[in-house]
C-alpha cells in the first residue's frame, strides 16, 4: 500500500500559508492542521512580546509538527499542515520526526507584499516587527528537497491548481476522494 500524503504548506507569516494548506487539505481529503497550534504556549508568548524564536525554542513546535504528520501517516490518512519551517535544517527536523517522506509547498510573496498583508492583520500573535527576522532566517527549498515554490501572487485558488497539477505530474500519492 502507497504512503499517504504528507504536505506541509511553509513559509513566513503572512505568506498566506494558513489559506493555501486549508483549500488544499479540503481538495484533497486530507486532515489540515494549523502549525500555529504546535507551539507551545511560552513560544506564542515569546514571539507576542515582539522576539523572534531561536533555534532551540523552535525545536518542541518541529517535532510537534513532525509528530502530526506521522500521526496522519500511521492512520492512513495523511495531512495537510501549514507550518513555517523556514530552513533546511527545520525542515529535516519535520521529515524526521514525520518518520516519513514529506512534499513542501513554500509560499514566497515579495516583502513589499508581505510587509502590506502582515500590517493589516488583527488577532495573531505574529507582530510586524518580527518579518524581518523570519525573512532573514528563511532558507528557499533545495534540490534535495520535495517541494514547489509558488511566488507569484496568484488567488489562492490559482495556487490550489498550481500544487495539484504539480503533485498530479510529481506522481505523488494522491487520495482518491
């Protein structure tokens, strides 16, 4: 029996990760988890008080992460996350934990865009002030890497297309709803 699907949508706040994994979860008959939600409280605490998470603070929301997605592979089901693992490092700490293959989606607007989207944006724990060092810290997926990078600022449903006909092409393992 094939693996499920495993995709995490990635990249920094305001990318409209959230948006794309959620369309793309609901496409494809896959659980969408919310990364925001594998935080542990101190880190959404930390980064509300306006300070970027270090390498070592990240660590619990990576492997909460890869525990989500190889919790959908050990059912059956796969998932859908969106989650802003921004370097190459975090994301092998994902696929990792995932125990599994895992397929990124890396959301790449332009920081002017970014920067209009993230400043208009009511009721998340991510302040403006912390782009810059997400921007800095963000590492684009790499050869070695199973991913897409869209940075065009297509609709989100243009995007939904976009992955499928790229997952379509890939020959990933998708479900069958």
């Amino acid at each position: 029996m094939a693996e499920p699907l495993l995709l995490v949508v990635m990249g920094v706040s305001a990318s409209g990760k959230s948006t794309l994994a959620r369309r793309l979860a609901e496409r494809l008959g896959l659980p969408f988890i919310e990364g925001d939600t594998c935080h542990p409280p101190e880190n959404i605490a930390w980064m509300e008080a306006g300070h970027p998470l270090d390498d070592e603070m990240r660590k619990p929301f990576l492997k909460a992460v890869g525990e989500a997605l190889r919790t959908g592979r050990k059912d059956g089901t796969g998932a859908c996350v969106a989650a802003s693992v921004l370097k190459h490092a975090y994301r092998d700490q994902v696929r990792q934990a995932a125990g599994s293959h895992v397929t990124f989606v890396h959301l790449a607007p332009d920081a002017d865009t970014l920067r209009e989207r993230i400043s208009g944006r009511t009721g998340h724990f991510m302040p403006p002030s912390l782009l810059d060092s997400q921007l800095a810290t963000l590492e684009p997926l790499e050869p070695d890497e199973d991913g897409l990078t869209l940075s065009d600022l297509a609709p989100a449903e243009a995007h939904v297309e976009t992955t499928l006909d790229w997952l379509r092409r890939s020959g990933a393992q998708i479900p069958h709803r």
